[in-house]
C-alpha cells in the first residue's frame, strides 16, 4: 500500500465516513443498528397503543427501572467478550442485597460498610467462579450454573427466618436510587460536559493523527457528530427534566458504561479481552495471561452484579427471598445480546448494555401499561431475545461472506 | 542467489549438536545438528514424521530437548518456554498463523505488547510504526485498519510475519508459510522472506515445497527419520537429489556427496 492511497482515504471526510457505514453494513458489520431500529419499532408501538407510553413521567421510570439489571449487562458483556457466560449475576445480586440489608440495616453498620461488604462478596463469587475456570477448565455455563443455586442458598441463609428485610426510606441509599434527581442546570451541564470532552478528544487525536501522517477523522465529521450528540442528549435532558428529571442512579449506570467502554477499547486490558473472545490460543502465544484476563473479567462481571444488587434493593427499599430471583440474570444476559454483544465471543460494546436494557424494560412498561400481565411480558421478551441471536447469527454469517468474521 | 551467500563475514546466530528428543517409545530427533547464520536462509525439508517441527519446536521453546547442546552467538543457552524463545530473540511464525480475527492488523502486530502513552493504548504510534514496517517490507495490505478476517492467505502470512519482526528477533522460524498459497500469493511470500535475509536475519523456513525451497534457501538441512540426512547448499542441488535425500532412496550417497562438496567449499 502506498502513501498516496493514504492521503486519498484521509482526503474522503464525512462523505467517505457515510460511505464506510454502508459498506461495513453490507459486511454484516451491524453494530447497534439493528438494536435501535427495533427500539423505535417497540417504542413507536407502545406509542400507537397507549398515549401515555412516551411521557415523561414514564420514561423516567424506565430511566429507573434500567439502572440495576443494566449495571449488570456491563458485567455479562464483558463475560460474553471473552467467549464466556456467567448465568449467576442474578443470585449474586441477590446475595449483596441480602448482605446490604442485613449489615446495615439489622447489624446497625455503617453505610459504606455495608455497602462494601455487599460488592466485596460478589468479587469473590467472581474470584471463586474464575479460579474453577482456570484451575479445572470447566465451561463457565456450569460453573456459573452452579454459582446460580450456590448462591441463591447463601441468599437465603444470609436473610435467614425473616426473610425480607425493609432498609429505611430515610436512608441515603433508599434516597439515591429513588429521590435523588439531578437539577436541570446540572444535567445541561452534564450534557454538555460529556459533548466538550467528546469532541476535544476526538479533535487532539485526530491532530495527533494527521501530525503522524495517518488517517483522521476530519474535522466537520467530529464538529457534526458532537453536534448530534449534543442535540440528542440535550433533548433527551429537556425531555425528562419535565417532570422528575435525570436520576442520579441513572447518572451512575451511565458513567459505569462508560467508563466500561473506555477500559475496553483504550487499553491493553481491554485489547486482550477481545483477543481472547477472538482466538484463546492465538492470545496465549502472543504472550498474553490468558488465566488472568478470565479470572479479572468473571470478579468484574460479578462485582458489577453485586452493585446491580445494592441498587436494585435501594430501589425496592428492601432486600427479600426473591432479590435478583426469576427473571434478573436472564434479562441482564438478554439485555447484553440483544444490544448487540455477539454470543460467539469478541465483539460487543459497553454500549449494547444500555441499548438492550431499554429494550427489555420498554417492553415491560409497556405491557404493564397496557394492563397485560408478566405471561405476554415473557413470551415477547423471548421473541425479542431470539430475533436478537439471529440477527447475531445472520451478521456473522455474512461477516464471513464478506470475508470480516 | 549464491552472491548474497558468499557474503563474507558470516555470523554464526544458532548452533544445535547432537540433540535429542524421544516422546515415550518414539525417537523423533536422534544426533541432530544445525546451524543458523545472519542474512542466510535454511531450509528444513524432510517427509512427515521426520522430525522438523519437533525440531523448530525445541527452538520455540514449546518442549525441550532431552540431549544436545544449542549455543546461540556462542553462548549455550537453555530454551525452558516460549518466552524464554522470544526473549532471546528466536520468533517463530507457525502454521496457523494465530492471528485474531477480530483485530485489525495493527491490533494483531502488537498484540501483548501495545505501546502505550499515558497509561492508555497509543495507537497512533502503533499505526505509523506498523506502516514503516510493512513498506519496508514492500508488503501490500489494503488497509492496517480493517480485520485481519477480510485479508486474503498471503496477506495474512505478511501480517503474521510482519508481527514477529515487531520484537526485533534475529532468527524467524517460518513454519510452512506457503502451504496455503495461490501462486502470486507465494511469490509475495518468498519475497518477503529474501527482504527477512536483506535485513541480516537468521531465518529458517520448514517447507514441503521442493521449488518454494530453492528458490529462496541458502542452505537446505533434510532430516529423515529424525536424523540428519544432507545440508546442501541451495544452488547447486537438484530436486532430485532434494527428494531422493528426503525419502532415503539413494542410501544417503548424495548426501555424502554434497556434504563433502560443502566441505571443501568451505575451505
């Protein structure tokens, strides 16, 4: 390849930048276009149906709702990037409710103890699940399927003859998952504080780039997304400051995302994971520690259910024998895959955590809407997760047509 | 190709006597002796079973040698891991390549050894080294921003080449680079190995391919058996000859033979 096909390929721009979204499109490189269609789909629907499924105040709720269970599709991405599952995250975030309501409420210990004993239960539930898998070989299926019921037990030893624990409405953790709203001017300020670091990053490397004679991004492309980032998320502030506002567990989910993203895509860390997800044996040979990536991914997953659980009980206002039972660990895997993390391994990002935790909890607001109860809930949330894999499975199978897979 | 050859001073990298390595009841190396030197190409030729990937594996430092002595620039060394191997400077492509599907080729190329700046990935360096290295090997790959998935199997043997040169070996163990290969795919491959030689580089190429061997080897080693059977040098041997000391057919005469020319060469 010479220089002169890399200046032509920096000289493209934005219409070069559309050109290559359709292109890998057609490589079967979906990413989270098909996640978003069929959230508009699902959103438009429940519209149509019931007036008040897009107000305000609804979405807020959703807004609500996504926190916990979304906190631990971060967990099950990363899991589902090396080629692993984890089916425990649900009896873990059950196990660190229980501990949160039973420390701080019957055992009258600090907060922020409570709290850390909660998460730090669930990095040993991860250390325990990633020390088998290494140790043994063991698929993760069954180690996690036994962490599940393990688990589960600990739960319900833990909470003992009660059974169900309430945590104070005055208590600050109650008051952070249910009272706590950003004020409108902070959540511009959020707003446009993620938007200047956005596009100030973008604009240095993209310097950085043109200075070291590589391709870049051209400045229009980087002005044109921050300014679409910043009129979406904009609205999407005004939009839900008209009645409660932005939640600061919200607020928290999505720096975990975030932050999530960062690690996986800058750092070597986050290069291995996919290695891994891509070719275990080729990653080993490339001298990376292959057993320390997996038992650092199954703590992270873990620890990142425990958090889902003290919010999921914040927000319950109670620990009980059913926290993070049922439905938790599979709505937190659905929620991964159906955002767009492949389940053969190596591609996925943080982001499809959000994407398909406002899918699943869309449907189940908008059923709950419509006064239909949790047996439609189920049977569309499994359409839905099946229409997920196989449009996973298709994207692969014309990746490799095209020869990306 | 005999020009660059004679090239005077030859620099002695690796030097194997009398190694030995047996797995259970099988002997897979018997007495085996090698030598590599910089800026020369060696073959290892010889039919299945006869010992040439146990052999580059003792180099890779996959499993050790159970006999034998390997001096690398004069100093004996002990080759325990794969680590071990890539410290010292010995980079072995094997066949399968172990690239990762997923990555891109700079992701590829420097996979668990990113450069990075501030504490994250510096990709930026990373891209523009992986460029200089892949013109200065003339290799012709589209683009080092998209999978290596979408790369044809001479691309892909360029990109797994190219990512053992990032460690600055100086011995690359080529393990059947072009088994796979169309034949414009193969030229492509054999240039580059005579760019790996230009670049003072001890290489050694395990091939089946009786052409892809001379036309790029200085020296050609046959084992059969798990034993040496003939170390020609590349221009003045037949194929024939290659091959009858490949499946033993001339009860080892020509080997004698050449070995004996190679000899008095050499003084």
């Amino acid at each position: 390849m010479s220089v002169l096909e890399q200046q032509e390929e920096q000289a493209r721009g934005f219409r070069g930048w559309l050109g290559d979204i359709v292109a890998r499109v057609s490589a079967g490189e979906l990413g989270s276009i098909p996640v978003v269609v069929g959230l508009v789909v699902i959103w438009a629907t429940f519209q149509i149906l019931n007036p008040t499924f897009l107000s305000s105040t609804n979405l807020v709720n959703l807004t609500m709702q996504c926190a916990a269970v979304g906190t631990m599709a971060i967990g099950i991405v990363l899991v589902l990037l090396i080629g692993e599952i984890d089916l425990s995250v649900g009896s873990v975030s059950g196990l660190a409710s229980a501990i949160l309501a039973v420390a701080f409420v019957q055992n009258g210990l600090p907060l922020v103890v409570a709290i850390l004993m909660a998460v730090a239960a669930g990095a040993i539930a991860g250390l325990i699940f990633g020390l088998l898998r290494t140790a043994f070989g063991v698929p993760s299926f069954v180690i996690t399927l036994a962490g599940l019921l393990g688990f589960l037990g600990v739960q319900l030893y833990v909470l003992g003859a009660r059974g169900s624990i309430n945590i104070p409405f005055e208590s600050v953790i109650v008051q952070f998952a249910q009272q706590w709203f950003l004020p409108a001017w902070a959540s511009y300020t959020v707003v446009g504080l993620a938007v200047v670091v956005y596009a100030a990053q973008n604009l240095s490397r993209a310097a950085r780039r043109t200075a070291a004679g590589l391709t870049s991004l051209s400045r229009t492309t980087i002005v044109v997304r921050s300014l679409v980032m910043l009129v979406l998320l904009t609205f999407a502030a005004w939009y839900l400051n008209l009645t409660r506002g932005v939640g600061a567990m919200f607020l928290l989910f999505l720096v975990l995302v975030v932050v999530a993203d960062y690690v996986l895509s800058r750092t070597s860390w986050g290069r291995a994971v996919h290695a891994i997800g891509g070719n275990v044996e080729a990653a080993r040979r490339a001298g990376i520690r292959v057993n320390r990536i997996y038992i650092s991914v199954f703590v992270i997953c873990s620890t990142l259910a425990a958090v889902g659980g003290v919010l999921a009980a914040a927000r319950l206002g109670a620990a009980n024998q059913s926290s993070g039972g049922t439905d938790t660990s599979l709505n937190a895997i659905a929620a991964a895959v159906i955002g767009g993390t492949s389940l053969f391994g190596g591609r996925g990002s943080a982001y499809s955590a959000v994407l398909g935790i406002l899918v699943i909890m869309s449907i189940t607001s908008g059923l709950a809407l419509l006064n239909l109860d949790s047996s439609i809930r189920y049977m569309v949330t499994g359409i839905v997760l099946v229409l997920a894999v196989i449009v996973d499975a298709l994207s692969r199978r014309s990746r490799a047509a095209a020869g990306r897979a | 190709m005999s020009p660059v050859t004679a090239a005077p001073p030859r620099e002695q990298i690796l030097s194997l006597r009398g190694i030995h390595k047996r797995f259970g009841a099988v002997r897979a190396l018997q007495d085996v002796d090698l030598d590599v030197h910089a800026g020369e190409v060696v073959a290892i030729v010889g039919d299945n079973g006869a010992g040439k990937s146990t052999l580059i594996k003792i180099l890779a430092g996959v499993h050790p040698q159970d006999a034998g002595t390997i001096t690398y620039y004069g100093t004996p060394v002990s080759i325990t891991t794969p680590t071990v191997s890539r410290d010292l400077g010995i980079a072995t492509v094997y066949q399968d390549l172990a690239l990762v599907d997923n990555l891109d080729v700079v992701g590829n190329l420097w996979l668990g050894r990113e450069l990075r700046r501030f504490g994250e990935l510096d990709d930026v360096e990373m891209e523009q080294r992986s460029w200089a290295l892949l013109r200065e090997l003339s290799a012709r790959i589209p683009s080092v921003r998209v999978p290596v998935a979408s790369l044809s199997g001479g691309q892909r043997q360029t990109v797994a080449i190219a990512r053992s040169l990032i460690g600055d070996p100086s011995v690359v163990i080529l393990d059947e680079p072009t088994a796979a290969l169309g034949v414009a795919q193969t030229a492509e491959v054999l240039n580059l190995i005579e760019r790996l030689r230009e670049r003072r580089l001890g290489v050694i190429l395990i091939s089946h391919n009786i052409a892809d061997v001379q036309a790029v080897a200085d020296r050609i080693v046959v084992l059969r058996l798990g034993r040496n059977n003939g170390d020609f040098r590349g221009a003045d041997i037949t194929s024939e000859a290659i091959i009858a000391a490949i499946t033993g057919a001339t009860d080892n005469s020509v080997s004698r033979r050449a070995a004996a020319q190679l000899e008095a060469d050499a003084r």
